[in-house]
C-alpha cells in the first residue's frame, strides 16, 4: 500500500509540473506587459536544445575578427571581407585604432544596421558567409557553447561539418550517373573512407578545442562544460549534382561511423539554381543513402521559401518531398507550408510520423520576411505537430535562443505551458542516442523505469543507459529549480 501510495503521488507530481505551475502562467501574464522584465524572465527558464544552429552564423562578428587578428588575415576594403594577406589590403588589427573600419566589417558579416536597398535582406544574409569564411568556425564553437550555457540551453546540434573541399573534388572526378550504386562504389574506391577518416579528426579537433578552450579537465562541472554538444554533417546543395552526390554519401558513411555527428542536413539558399533545380534529385539522393546507412538520422532545411522569392510553382513540394522521400525526421524552416500541395494532407502526415519543425522566427523575418500572422508557427501548433525554436543563425542576425523565446510570447501570445512543450520537445525530438525520459510525447508520465522515482536503482540504470533519457531528467530539475526561485 505504501509503496501504490509513492506511485500514485510520483505520477501526480510529474501530471502537475507537465502542466505547468498556475503561479507560473500568472507571472507569464504579467511579463508579458513588460518586454525587459521578461526577457530576463526568459533568460534564465530552461530552454532544453537548439536543435537548429549553422556554427559559422552563430559566431559574432567580433569574435571572428578577434581571431582574425590572432591569424595576421588582412581585409579587402572593397569586399569588406577578410583575406590572406596581399598587396593592397589592409592589416586586419587595423580595427583595434579603426573603429570606423570595425563597425563597417561588423555590418557587412551580419544583418546590423542592413537597410533593404539594392540588396534585400536574403541576398546580404547569405553574403556574409564569404566575407568572414577566411577565419575558419572550427575553432571558436567554445564561445558559442558558452552564450548557450549562460541562458540555461543543455544540448546543441551544430551544422559543423560540410562537404567542401576534397569530398566535393572527389565527386567532380568520379562524377555522376542514374546508376547510385555503380557511382557510390567509384566513390569508395576513389578514396571516400580516407576522407570519412579525415573529418573525424576534424570532430577529435573541435571538440578538444572546445573543451580546451572552456577549461573543461579543470572544471568539467561548469554550465558550459556541462551543455552536451553533438555534429550536423551539411551537404552544401548548390554544387553541381555530383558534388551534392558525393558529399549526401559521405556525410551518410561519417555519421554512421562517428557517434558525435548525430544527423545529415542539407543547407545554403532553398531558391538558388541548383537547390531549385535538383531538388528532387537531391531528394533521391537521400532516399538511397538512407538504404545504405538505415540508421543515420536526417533533418533538411525544407520550405525556407516565401512567395516572389520563388515562382508558385516553387512552393508546392519541397516539405513534402522532404518527409516522403528524403525520410526527414525534422523539419528546418517549413515556413512556405501553406503553399505545398493539400497543406492539410501534409499535417496530418506530418503529424503521425512524429515529424517535428525547428522554428527559427527572427532569420524568417529578416531573410524571407516572413513574420507575424504571416508565419507558419501557429498552424503547425494547430494541427499538433511538434515544434522547438532555434537560433539558424544568431550570430549573423545578433539574435540569441532567448529573443526568439521573447519574439514567440510576444507575437503569439503563448503561455508558459507551451513554452514548457517546446523546450520539452526540442530534448524528445533531438539526435541525442537512447530512449525517452518520458512515456509517450503527451510529457505526463515518465518511462516506467523512473516511475517511483529517478534515485531508485532502475531509473539510475536506465538514465545511465539512455542519454536522451539524462537529458531530459536533467531538464525536468532545472524546470522545477527555475520554478521554485521565480514564484
């Protein structure tokens, strides 16, 4: 009897801290008369993963041209880019007695002060890229991790790696037929597995600087050293189809080999020539992948398209496609839903393949424009599909995980508990390995392991053998210690 009585009371508690404490949508309310006051608000409540973040876009300016300076690069003026040293350019440690020259290089890599001109805000957006692509992201993933660690994130799952390079090259001398298999096979033994080695040292490089960086065999218990981290593998799609070919192969080999690359993406500009084009080549590309490597995870950066940006006709498949036949398991972006063919059809796909969307609202507005009641968000929440906010790209739009918390409470009105959802689902939805901390996606009953309690021998096993499942008792405690000092 008393042991049917810590049952019946560990599930009361975890029904009523899922809902949401009332004391917590009464303080909701009143923040939301006070932007300042709730951004601090906002700030401090966990907000679980950012499932949705390019490494390169979310450095800041500043910190690429620190490190600039520390790498003796130099700028073209003209570009206002960064450049290996040559005649005519100028030493980037200029920007230390130029601030002129350092406010002009802080808006030309990313979206402050932009004013849409002859240049729209998609166009300078994706510009910024070249312009600081000199320094290298690879070691400076420590500051990011930092910025998320502060506003209490726990998991990140950066687009780090791309296929650029030697696996593009390799794709270009293999090149490319409608036999997949016949041209995988040139591509392995033209070299592939040489190349999967190499990117994994890339990983083992990274994650040493990051760690090295965060002092982490000093202080392995800080917030930052704390925030699990995993790899996006990106397929650069606006290479010629034998590049993309190559590149969807290899990405697929390292995420099988190497546990830390949880997933395959696709990324660069949904409407340029070759991503329009081939889309559903690309699409394809996938579908076989995936016969070859079945449990390598995918998330495509689908319907990051708005109308005018594109042709009509532009706006009809590309989620679709990617849910059916390039087996997505999330969605970036999603926002020109409404524009695919029978949008209802879709959801309800959709939502019984437990397809979830990593929203990213600021880079809508400032790339796409698309915003407000324009925005796809609260149709996706109509319909019940699964949605966690993101950052895409903080660092080139001057955005953080918290301001898109603030521009969703603002915007739609929402309440604490549908933050609570969001952040829950960004850990549920997340590549981290291992099952649920949860018994389904309703987030009101632990898995049965934990049942009576995360200290008893059972839940230790079972949270010891699921990371995901640590992950999210993980979050559940900073919940109820966030709610506890805001009451």
């Amino acid at each position: 009897m008393f042991r049917r009585g810590i049952v019946i009371l560990s599930f009361l508690t975890t029904a009523a801290v899922a809902a949401g404490p009332p004391a917590m949508e009464r303080r909701m309310a009143e923040l939301r008369k006070s932007p300042p006051e709730l951004f601090a608000f906002l700030y401090k409540m966990p907000k679980g993963a950012d499932l949705h973040n390019h490494l390169s876009g979310a450095i800041y300016a500043e910190d690429f041209l620190e490190a600039a300076v520390e790498k003796r690069l130099c700028v073209d003026k003209n570009a206002m880019a960064l450049a290996a040293c040559a005649p005519g350019l100028v030493d980037v440690a200029t920007i230390r007695t130029d601030n002129a020259l350092r406010n002009a290089l802080i808006d030309s890599f990313s979206m402050r002060n932009f004013v849409p001109g002859k240049q729209s805000g998609h166009d300078h957006f994706f510009d910024t890229f070249d312009k600081f692509g000199a320094v290298g992201s690879g070691d400076l993933a420590a500051g990011v991790a930092e910025r998320a660690a502060d506003q209490n994130e726990s998991y990140l799952e950066l687009m780090a790696l791309s296929g650029g390079g030697p696996i593009a090259a390799l794709g270009r001398t293999v090149g490319l037929t409608d036999d997949l298999e016949a041209t995988r096979k040139k591509l392995e033994s033209g070299g592939l597995a040489k190349l999967v080695t190499a990117a994994t040292a890339g990983v083992d490089q990274m994650e040493q600087t990051r760690l090295t960086k965060l002092g982490c065999a000093r202080n392995p218990a800080s917030a930052a050293c704390r925030l699990q981290v995993r790899y996006v593998y990106q397929v650069l799609r606006e290479f010629p189809k034998e590049q993309v070919f190559a590149q969807v192969i290899a990405g697929f080999a390292i995420a099988a080999a190497d546990p830390r690359v949880v997933a395959v993406n696709f990324v660069q500009a949904e409407d340029g020539y070759n991503s329009m084009h081939d889309y559903h080549l690309h699409m394809k590309m996938v579908d076989y992948a995936k016969t070859i490597y079945p449990n390598v995870h995918i998330t495509l950066h689908a319907g990051e398209l708005a109308p005018g940006l594109v042709p009509p006709d532009g706006l009809r498949l590309h989620i679709r496609e990617a849910v059916e036949l390039g087996h997505a398991e999330r969605i970036g972006h999603g926002v020109d839903l409404m524009y695919e063919k029978d949008p209802a059809g879709l959801l309800k796909e959709m939502r019984e393949r437990h397809v979830a969307v990593e929203i990213n609202l600021t880079s809508n507005d400032v790339i796409l424009g698309v915003k407000g009641d324009r925005h796809p968000l609260p149709v996706y929440r109509k319909y019940g599909i699964p949605v966690a906010l993101s950052t895409d790209d903080e660092g080139v739009s001057r955005s953080q995980l918290t301001e898109e918390f603030e521009r969703a409470v603002l915007t739609y009105n929402l309440t604490y508990a549908d933050l609570k959802e969001m952040v829950r689902n960004s850990i549920e939805y997340s590549f981290a390995p291992g099952a649920s901390y949860w018994k389904d996606r309703k987030y009101g009953t632990v898995a049965p392991a934990c049942t009576a309690g995360k200290k008893t021998a059972a839940c230790s096993a079972y949270l010891e053998k699921n990371e995901k499942a640590r992950l999210g008792a993980d979050l559940e405690e900073r919940f109820a210690t966030f709610e506890r000092g805001s009451n």
